[in-house]
C-alpha cells in the first residue's frame, strides 16, 4: 500500500488544473469531443430503441428542471439527464475512443453537461478543462493497467474519469474531488459479458450508468459526504480487486498536470464497435479497388485475434444479428455490408436493415480464421480479409490507415459532416441553420461566457 493513495493525488490534480495548462492539442481534443458526443446523441435519440427506456423514465421521474436529455428535448434532474444522455452518446457505438480502444467520452461528456446546465455559468474554458482532465485521466488508466478484458473498462475506468471531469465543472476542493472518487466507486462495476454475449440491451446503455454515478458522486461529495481515502491503492482497492495489482503507478503519474492526452482521441468514421473498423476498411478497399460483385465471392475469410473472436462467435447469430445492437458488434454482418454497400451508415442499422437480403447472404460466406498474431494486447489489432472467388481468383487486404484511426485521422471537416448527419437523424431533427449554430458554437466553445448556450442550441 501506498503512503499517499491515489485518489489523493488525483484530487489535487483536479482541483490545480486550468485552461491555461492546457496544449493546442489537448483544447482540440476537447472541443472536436464535445461536439462529436452530443451529435452521437442526437442521432441515437431517433436510431437506437434499446435508449427510449431510458429516456422516458428520466422523463418520468420528475424533479427539478435542471438538464436537458439531447435529441428529444424537456430538462430533468441532472443526475436523470446525465442517465440518459449517457445512454444515448454510446449506444450507436459511434462514439469516439482512445488509441487503444475503449471510450471516455460517453461518459464524462453527458456529466459535465449536465452539471454546467445545473450549476450555470460555467464558461466554455471551464468544460474544456474538465472535458481534457477526464479524457487524459481515462487514457493514463488505460495504458498503465494491465486490462484481461474481463471488466468493461469503459465503465470501471469510465466512471472514474467523468467524476474528475464533473468535479471540476463544479470546482471542488482537492480533498472533496477524492471524496468524489470515492463515493464514486459504488457506480464502478460492469464485465465484459455485457460487451461479448449476444441479446442484451446494456452493451449499448452501460455509459449512462457511469454519467449517472459521476454526477451523484460529485453531488454528494459537494454536500461534504467522505468518500475511501486507500480508494485505489488499498489491500481491497481498484488496484488489486478489479485488476489483481497489475498497474504501472509511474506511468500513470508520469507528467500529471503538465502532459493532457486528450488530443490523441480518434473519432469514428462508422457507426459500430471500433475493432471492427480495420475489417470493415479493408473489405471496402477490395471490392472498390476490384470492383468485386458480392454474388460472386465464394468465402470471406476474417481473419481473428482473440477480440474479434468474440465478435464472430456463436457464428450464426453473428451473422443474422437480432438486435441493432448486436449488429454493431457483429463482425460477420459489419463485414458483408462493407462488402455489399462499400460502407456503413446509419441507415444500415434498422430493422429492415438487419434482413436485407444481400446482407444476408454476404453474412453466410464469411468464415472467422483464428489467428492469434491479432490478438489485442493494446493497440488495436488490425484486421485480414481475404476474398474466394468463384472462379477461383485470390484476394488479400489488411486494414491499414484506417479512418478516423491515429494514421488516417478524421478532421473538422468530417466531425463537422458527421455531427450534420447525426443532427438530421434526431427524433426531433436539427434544422440547417441549428446544425451550423452548434457547430460554430463548438469551435469557439472557449469563448462562451455560459456552456448552456451550446445546449440551448441543440434542443
């Protein structure tokens, strides 16, 4: 055990953190977020049924009129509004993620929001700062914990670094930003059965759990409840229960409060689990390059590492997904809409959708080839296609500069196109004039006076 534990440490690290200690990098990276998540949102309010539960009991609860839930409008508690906005930025699982997968943003974005509607008057330097805090805080623990992909690390580590974020929307004292740590680890829980089986509506809802709990820790923590001061680092802390004491405690401290790393988030180019982006690019080169008619392929050939494994597996299922939710995790119905449609939309994620027929039939020929040189340790594998023709041609293609990956990353440009697309998609869709407000918003955010006023602008 550590004399000094780290949540002590992290709170004074929160509470000194400012505008001005942060790099070009880490300002971008926080605004290209803000913006990304809320588009996620907007789109998820009119895509994803598995979120309406959560949005109309966030609706039903009643309370004060603090927050607003994105995409359908009303303002509820903030801690309701943090739930289902949280539900909704990661359900499409379109939402952005670290170098080395994972996602932050679903989380501490819809808390931060939350709070500053609630609190009021938190200007755009200040959200970014809390939005930049969470997500390095979030990439430290990933690259200095050896994760066995048995917790859903974007919850357990998730809820920690949107409680970082959400302190320092409401600027609380080093010692109640570890209270809030604390407190905190009550909502820190989820395996990654939620992730891999195959039927469920909480793959697509877990983030809400986190947003939710970041925002109670805060709140309760601002009212003086004590939080676990050997939080982390104790005999039965994070450390040791959740991932057996395997962690790097220099890397993770290494430049604390000089070095922010959100600036290294890469943002999606399509609308499902990340680690299916390198199959799904490499199928799109082959038939575009070639000019391959899907009837005639004989085999897919998916070439799997231990995590696309999982996403193959059981394979009739995979192929014939019964939920928008499956299907984004689905590799074999990712890959046959690549190959039949040369991309993957929205619109490739309803229910007619899901039975298209030539999708379908691609599903059928695609075959998972075990191989264990991609399994993912911790960058993101890439992926292996190879195609069998019917007249007996060969082709091969590995997922290289795939977009929106740290060699081919996506710029404002296509955040901003992204973020339209989303809008339109709303259950209350964003006009023209809305779309391009929010997004001017956006890339001034620092200039705001009151955070809000990005809020307004959505609803």
């Amino acid at each position: 055990m550590q004399d000094i534990d780290l949540s002590v440490i992290l709170g004074e690290h929160v509470a000194r953190a400012r505008f001005e200690h942060l790099s070009e990098g880490a300002i971008e990276g926080a605004r290209k977020t803000i913006l990304d998540t809320v588009g996620v949102c907007l789109a998820a309010s009119g895509q994803e049924p598995a979120a309406r539960a959560v949005v109309d009991l966030a609706r039903e609860s009643g309370g004060r009129e603090e927050s607003t839930i994105l995409g359908f409008g009303g303002r509820v508690p903030a801690m309701m509004a943090a739930l289902a906005n949280g539900a909704l930025a990661h359900c499409l699982d379109y939402d952005d993620q670290t170098p080395w997968g994972q996602h932050a943003a679903s989380s501490l974005v819809p808390a931060t929001l939350a709070l500053a509607e609630r609190r009021g008057g938190v200007s755009g330097r200040d959200l970014l700062t809390a939005v930049a805090i969470g997500q390095d805080l979030f990439n430290r623990m990933r690259v200095a914990i050896d994760w066995r992909k048995d917790w859903n690390f974007s919850t357990v580590g998730g809820v920690f670094s949107a409680t970082a974020a959400a302190a320092a929307v409401l600027r609380l004292p080093a010692d109640r930003v570890a209270n809030a740590l604390g407190i905190a680890s009550m909502q820190c829980a989820g395996t990654a059965e939620v992730l891999n089986a195959t039927g469920s509506d909480l793959r697509a809802l877990y983030a809400g759990f986190s947003a939710k709990g970041a925002v109670l820790a805060c709140s309760l923590a601002e009212r003086g409840t004590s939080g676990v001061p050997t939080l982390f680092e104790g005999q039965f802390g994070i450390m040791n229960m959740y991932f057996g004491g395997r962690y790097d405690r220099g890397s993770m401290l290494d430049g604390l409060g000089e070095r922010f790393t959100g600036g290294l988030t890469l943002y999606k180019r399509w609308p499902c689990v990340g680690t299916a982006h390198s199959h799904i690019h490499a199928m799109i080169e082959l038939v575009t390059e070639h000019d391959l008619v899907p009837d005639d392929i004989a085999e897919i050939r998916v070439h799997v590492g231990d995590y696309h494994q999982l996403m193959s597996e059981p394979i009739e299922a995979r192929r014939a997904p019964d939920t928008l939710v499956d299907a984004k995790f689905s590799l074999p119905f990712l890959v046959a809409v690549a190959a039949v449609k040369r991309d993957v939309q929205l619109a490739d994620f309803t229910r007619d959708a899901l039975r298209d027929p030539a999708v379908m039939d691609a599903a059928r020929k695609v075959i998972p080839v075990i191989d264990p040189a991609l399994d993912w340790k911790q960058d993101l594998p890439p992926g292996r296609i190879e195609l069998l023709m019917n007249d007996g041609r060969r082709f091969c293609r590995v997922g290289k500069n795939v977009p929106g990956n740290a060699d081919s990353p996506m710029t404002w440009t296509d955040i901003v196109r992204k973020f339209g697309d989303c809008a339109r998609s709303a259950a209350i869709p964003v006009t023209y004039d809305r779309i391009e407000r929010v997004v001017s918003l956006a890339q001034t955010i620092e200039t705001l006076p009151d955070v809000t006023e990005l809020v307004r602008a959505v609803s």
